[in-house]
C-alpha cells in the first residue's frame, strides 16, 4: 500500500527498523566462532554462554539460526515500561526512552518474542506509550514559533511523525515573520559566503581588516 502525501517527505517505518539494525544488543552465542567481520565492524569472538554485543540486525540472523539467544534490553522489561507508561499520563514532558526504542522493540518482539519475558503485555504496554507520546508530540506543534521547537527527549520515531507537519509549519512561519526572513536570508548568504561565494557580505563603504 502507498504511503499517503504526508508522510513523502519522512522516512519510511521499513527505513527506521533498518537504520534501528545497526543499535547495539547484547546475545548469548550457543556456538563459538571466530571473529565475524562485515562492512560495519569486525565483531566477535564468540563464545558459548558467554554474552557479547552485536548489531541488532546480526543478534536477528544469528537467532534465526538457533545459533543464540538474545538478551532483553534492560528497558524492554514490565516493570521499566509501565513506569514510563505512567510517567507519560502524568506529565507533560516526555520519559526518557532510548532514542529508536519503537522501532528496536518492533524488530525484537517480531522476531524472538519467546526471549522477551512478558512479550504479550509488553506490546500492549508499548502500544500506550506511543499514543501517549504521539499526543504530546501533537500538542508540541501548537507550541512552535519561528524559530525553532524545544522538545526533551523526543524519539526518533515521534520526530519522523511530525516532521512533515513541523517542515511546512516552519515554512510558513518564516513567511509571516519579517525577523525570521531576514534571519533565513542571512543564512542562506553566510551559507553562500562559506560555499566559495566571492561576494562577501560587506557593505559597499566599509572595509575588511584582519588581525594577525
């Protein structure tokens, strides 16, 4: 199925899980192996029941390969959510969540729930976190000026969700801000300027002196 208009200009959920592959997880190999060296890094030795870190997507191989188990994030647990989850009700800020949390739990739980404890409750719990979060980061826009919008602890998947809204928002903004334009403009001839542009932004009457 297509992705509506909106979301064009955002990264696609396929997009954030792949980029979420490359986060580091810890697994307990059941095999040993020498060093195991791909384009992103060189990771291993690994041993068996000894646990060592690995790219997300490799834990998932491995795993798929009944070659390891993979141990649950400390934050991908009942008791650390549902704190979360009830820090979100209450408060108007975000909780603190690792950035690609979403996106990471997706992958883990579609591909080896059963080393999830709970696995079940924590979707559901997860769920609620992120339509608590997708309303603040929905109300945030309200807040947004001209200049920029100060969110704490935004993750990566609520900042793709408004992006498209926030960019167009921006963009109208700097148009009805005489301040803000002048502002962009004189971004836009600075960004000229240290491009290799030779029309330094001086006045005509003025002069440059440099000080050694």
């Amino acid at each position: 199925m297509a992705l509506p208009v909106s979301l064009h200009a955002s990264t696609t959920p396929q997009e954030l899980e792949f980029i979420a592959g490359y986060d580091m997880i810890e697994i307990m190999p059941s095999v040993r192996t020498d060093r195991i060296r791909v384009l992103s890094g060189t990771y291993g030795p690994l041993d068996a029941l000894r646990t060592t870190k690995v790219p997300v997507w490799m834990a998932l191989h491995l795993k798929a390969r009944k070659k390891c188990r993979i141990v649950s994030p400390a934050w991908l647990s009942v008791d650390y959510l549902q704190d979360r989850l009830a820090e979100e009700t209450s408060d108007k800020a975000f909780s603190l969540l690792p950035f690609r949390y979403a996106e990471i739990a997706k992958l883990l739980l579609d591909s080896a729930a059963e080393d999830i404890e709970s696995a079940d409750k924590i979707r559901l719990i997860l769920k609620d976190i992120h339509e608590a979060r997708q309303a603040k980061s929905r109300e945030g826009l309200h807040q947004i000026n001209d200049v920029n919008l100060r969110v704490r602890n935004i993750c990566a998947l609520e900042l793709n969700d408004i992006r498209p809204s926030f960019v167009k928002s921006m963009d109208i903004l700097i148009k009805l801000s005489p301040q803000a334009q002048q502002s962009h403009e004189e971004e836009d001839t600075f960004r000229d300027w240290s491009m290799g542009d030779d029309s330094y932004p001086v006045a005509a009457d003025s002069t440059m002196e440099t000080e050694w």
